[in-house]
C-alpha cells in the first residue's frame, strides 16, 4: 500500500527541499504540504513536481477551515492534519514536520508498510534526535530509561530525563491507515471515535525504524525557536526554568550558548556512554546537504 505525507511547515528552502526530495525518493505517492507563510519564497520552486500539493494558508484558507489565522499553532496544525487525512482514500497518511525524515533501514518506506499486519490502523515510529559529537561529526540518539539518563549525563541529567534523554519528543510520529472514521488527530499518534488511540505496533531501533530529527542543526537555528519553544510544550519544565535564568542574567548569549552545547552536544565520554545503553545511533540515512 502507497502512502501520502502531510506537514504544516514555514522552513527555509534548504530544510524544505530536503524533506521533499526524501520522502519523494521513498515513494510517496503524495506530499500535501500547507505553507504556513501564504507568500513562501518557496513557492515557485515547488512547481512541476506532480506530488507535490502545496497549499498556501492564507486567510481565505483559514475561514474555510472555521479557524483564526492567529490561532495557535497546534491547532492549526491538527486542523490542516485533519483535513489531509479526510482527504486520503487509499494506503496511509504520514505525519511529519519539516525537520523530520521517516527512515527505514536498509528498506524503502513502502517495503516496511508492508510487513504490518491488516489490523493495525496505525504505526508509530519513535524518534532520533540529532547530536554533535566532540568532533563535529552528528549522530543521533533514540530514547533510552530514565536511570539511563542519569548514568550519561550526571548532574545535567534534569534537563533530559523527562524525555528519556531527549530535549523534544521521544514519542515520535505516525502512519494512519486510510478509512477510518471519527479519527481524532493528534501530533504524535490519533484517537478513534471512542477516544482511544488506534491500535498498531510502536517501531524503534529493534524494527530499524527510526524519525530522524533534525531539531537543533546549529546554534543559530535553535537560538531563534528558544522564545517560542519556551512558551510552548517544546521545552520541558527544567529546561524553561533555566531558560528564564539564562534571561535575567548578565550574559544571556553566553547562558544560552552553554545551554545548547548541554542539549544538543555530547562529549566524548557522553557519546561513549550513550551507546553503552544502546541510545547512540552513529550512521543516520544519506540525505541531501543543506546548502543545496
């Protein structure tokens, strides 16, 4: 069964073209992807390629959807979701951000749908989150036990253990099988009509099967989501702690500079305790260079 992606997304075209060009050379069948900005300079590079779908959200748009422009994001991210999945009549709808590839090892997205059993209506892939080494090199960490946590990163360890040595969403993304009915969709799984979430495996790095994400590429980028980040669910309640003291300081810059490195780096001895309880992974899919 084929499958068809949907994302909200306001990227610059570097991250754009890379989440379209992976997911398109796995076999999507369809990319319908809302442009949260309505004028993206995005846009005129995005014609000519027949799967993809791109949709503008402008204002018109909202009021058609019965929702503010100004909403917050999240429920205009669900109620766009939504829409994609009514949409959807066939094979399934994979849920994704713009900083997000769908990786299946050593097998196409299509091959590993496959393998699911006829009653599963939904697949959840759990997430890899990138890391910088003490060498520059990025690698990527998967979710790992709380007291795990603790043995990796000491003292620092507050700052991660609530996701299980994650800064953002351990849980990952998902596949929606198309058909059915009173799906209520969330931003990691969906909920039936009973308010259930919709029975189906949970995959990781046993099943090769990895969300890779690309929350934090570099300091710059992640300097420039920490205000939204902090007022949202993107950080943990440690971490916006200590973003507000990094705010109330002397030295701001210096305090977020020191936070990233703690978040998003590791240090030799890190990374090699890390992948003694198997969280660390060194080799992440072939993707194309952002500077393209």
């Amino acid at each position: 069964m084929g499958f068809t992606v949907a994302t909200i997304a306001r990227e610059p075209w570097p991250i754009l073209n890379r989440f379209l060009r992976w997911h398109l050379d796995q076999g999507a069948d369809k990319i319908i992807l809302y442009l949260d900005d309505p004028d993206d300079p995005s846009l005129p590079r995005l014609k000519g390629e027949p799967r993809i779908d791109a949709r503008p959200c402008t204002s018109a748009f909202w009021a058609d959807l019965r929702i503010k422009q100004d909403a917050r994001f999240t429920r205009r991210q669900r109620s766009v979701l939504a829409q994609a999945y009514r949409e959807v009549q066939d094979g399934w709808l994979l849920v994704l951000d713009a900083d997000e590839l769908m990786w299946m090892r050593d097998r196409t997205i299509p091959e590993a749908l496959d393998t699911l059993p006829a009653d599963a209506m939904s697949l959840r892939v759990r997430s890899a989150e990138q890391v910088i080494l003490a060498d520059g090199a990025t690698a990527f960490r998967t979710p790992i036990e709380r007291a795990a946590v603790d043995r990796v990163y000491g003292e620092k360890s507050g700052l991660l253990r609530a996701r299980f040595g994650l800064a953002y969403h351990p849980e990952g993304k998902s596949f929606h099988r198309a058909g059915q009915e009173g799906l209520n969709m969330k931003l990691h799984w969906a909920q039936d009509a009973s308010g259930d979430r919709t029975p189906g495996p949970v995959w990781g790095a046993d099943e090769r099967a990895h969300l890779i994400h690309f929350a934090a590429p570099d300091y710059a980028r992640w300097r420039a989501k920490v205000a939204w980040r902090a007022g949202a669910h993107g950080f943990v309640v440690p971490v916006k702690e200590r973003v507000t003291e990094i705010a109330e300081s002397a030295d701001p810059e210096a305090g977020y500079r020191a936070l990233f490195q703690t978040l998003h780096a590791l240090t030799q001895d890190q990374a090699d305790a890390l992948e003694a309880e198997g969280g660390l992974l060194r080799e992440g899919p072939q993707v194309l260079a952002l500077d393209r």
